[in-house]
C-alpha cells in the first residue's frame, strides 16, 4: 500500500500543472447518504479532518447529512451541480443497485467518478448451533434446498450484502431466486435475530461482527474477500480458499457532479492520495477491517461498469432487475 501511493503521488506531482488550474475557491460540501453516526458519515469526517487538519485544502470544508430514498436524497442533490467540483458525495454501491433494481433513473455515469477509498468486506456470520458447521457445508444446504437456510441483512432487497448470499448461492448451484431472505432496516437488527436464534445467517460488513466474534457468540464460515481479514478474523478462511468465487463488500468513493473537468478530477485525486497515506487514516480503516484500496478515478470509472454488469447478473437471477 505504501510503495502504491509513493507511485500515485509522484504521478499526481508529474501532472501537477493540470492541477494548478483549478481549486476550491469556496466552502466544500461532502455529501453523506445516511444520518450522523454510521460509516458513511465516519468516513466523510475523517477524510474533512485529515484535509483541513494537514491544510489540503484552503477553504472551509462541510459535512452534509442527506438520509433517505437509500441514496436518492444525495444523488438528487449532487445532480443539481454539474460541473462544480465544490460538491463532493460519498458514494456507495447503492448507486449502481439503486438504477439495476428501478429504484432510481440516476446511475454512476450520471456522475463523476474520483476515487475508491475503502471496501468493507462481507462477512458470512452463522449461529453457532446453525445446521452447518463451514462454508462448505452452508453451500451444499443451499444447492440442496436454498430454503433450508434462513438469511438476513440490512438494509434492504437487492443490497449487496443481499447479493453476497446470491453471489454465493450461484457458486454453489442453488436456485438463487428460491433462497430464504429477511432485510432487516439495519445491521444490528439482524444480528439480534441470529443471536437469539431467529434467523440462521447473517450476511454484513465485518465491523459489525466482530465483537460478537470475539466473544465467541457465533461463527464467520466464509469472508468475501481476496484474502483473511486480520484480527478474530484470522481464522475464517475467505470463500475462495473454500473453492467459491465469492468476493464483495461494500466500497465507500467520492464523486462528483456530472461534467467535471480534468483538472477538477486532478486536484481531488491529489487531495485523496494524501488522505489515503495520512497515518491516522491507516489507523481507522485497520480499526474497523476495512480494506484501504486506493483506486483513482480512470480506473474506478472501468471498475464501476464491470460490477454494475455482474450486479445485474445477480440481481436479475434474483428477480429484482429492471434496467
């Protein structure tokens, strides 16, 4: 990660006159989709604090708290101002099912995408008196009857912690639009109902299950991930060590309003990849198992297609596709 953002920040430096002809000459907005408190609006203020703390950035800079709609309220927002690069928003994988499921006519190329900062990895927490004992044998119940498994998250049908179970049902062969699935309006909602044995699983980011891991409260039979998660983690193999290619979690980026220029984008770029190599920023994303994989705005606009086309392909699978 080190050696990754020294190249980014030499190659930002190299391209520095493109940066030099723009910058915030007012307030800054960062655009949270949720209320104060949850993860969205932890990362937008660690990212505010960094920038004004280390003077990144020369004018103010404000959080803003838009809940609702599941991402609606925010990207409507952000939608009425285009090519002004003083409106910043944190964006989420909502974007991308928001439009697949028809709960939205806004998409990501209705945006300006600047960069990936983070994943928080899906987790597969069970009971621990669930009626499988690993990951394997969770997805033989699922191929041999998909109901067999009751499963719950947040926050609602078609999220990607829904898609995670259907990613899953997928490599194991189950019949994807026949799996047992409860949403819950949030995470800890879910894993009350697991503990007290409601529900069999829980799919979630692996913050949210942590501590009940620790405490020996239930079991992570797989983790979505490229590779183990550090801490309790280190024990629950990924699911492609079980041989299913499941990997997925919830990424958090900034972006933009439609229309911004190159050089708009390279000054935020910059300003990000200082963010990304702030010691204290290293600190929160190890905290909370987050994975810290800086991706800059060319590469995140290819990424972003290529997840909302497999999205789809689960999404419709699960009989949620409208566009």
């Amino acid at each position: 990660m080190r050696i990754l953002l020294g190249a980014l920040l030499a190659l930002l430096a190299a391209t520095g006159g493109a940066q030099a002809q723009w910058r915030p000459d007012k307030n800054v907005e960062i655009v949270v989709p949720s209320a104060p408190g949850g993860s969205n609006d932890k990362a937008a203020r660690m990212i505010e604090r960094i920038m004004q703390e280390k003077k990144l950035v020369m004018t103010t800079l404000t959080v803003v708290n838009k809940p609702g709609g599941g991402n609606l309220m925010t990207m409507n927002y952000l939608n009425l101002h285009p090519g002004d690069a003083h409106y910043l928003m944190i964006g989420t994988p909502t974007i991308l099912t928001n439009h697949i499921i028809g709960a939205s006519a806004l998409n990501y190329t209705d945006f300006t995408p600047i960069a990936s900062l983070f994943t928080e990895h899906v987790v597969f927490a069970a009971r621990l008196d669930a009626p499988f004992r690993n990951g394997r044998e969770l997805a033989e119940r699922l191929k041999k009857d998909p109901k067999s498994v009751s499963i719950g998250f947040a926050t609602a049908l078609g999220s990607h912690n829904h898609i995670a179970a259907g990613l899953l049902a997928r490599a194991a062969g189950a019949d994807v639009r026949a799996l047992k699935v409860i949403a819950f309006k949030g995470s800890s909602e879910a894993m009350v109902a697991l503990l007290g044995g409601h529900i069999d699983l829980v799919t979630t980011a692996a913050g949210n299950a942590a501590e009940h891991l620790t405490a020996g409260k239930l079991r992570v039979v797989g983790v979505a991930a490229k590779e183990r998660l550090p801490g309790p983690y280190a024990s629950a193999p990924t699911w492609k060590e079980q041989g299913y290619d499941v990997v997925i979690g919830g990424w958090r980026s900034i972006m933009g309003p439609k229309n911004l220029t190159p050089a708009q984008i390279a000054y935020w770029e910059g300003t990000l990849v200082q963010v990304a190599a702030a010691p204290e920023w290293k600190t929160d994303l190890e905290r909370n198992y987050l994975s810290g994989d800086l991706v800059l705005s060319a590469q995140f606009k290819l990424d972003l297609a290529r997840e909302y086309a497999d999205m789809k392909g689960v999404l419709t699978a699960l009989g949620l596709a409208k566009n």
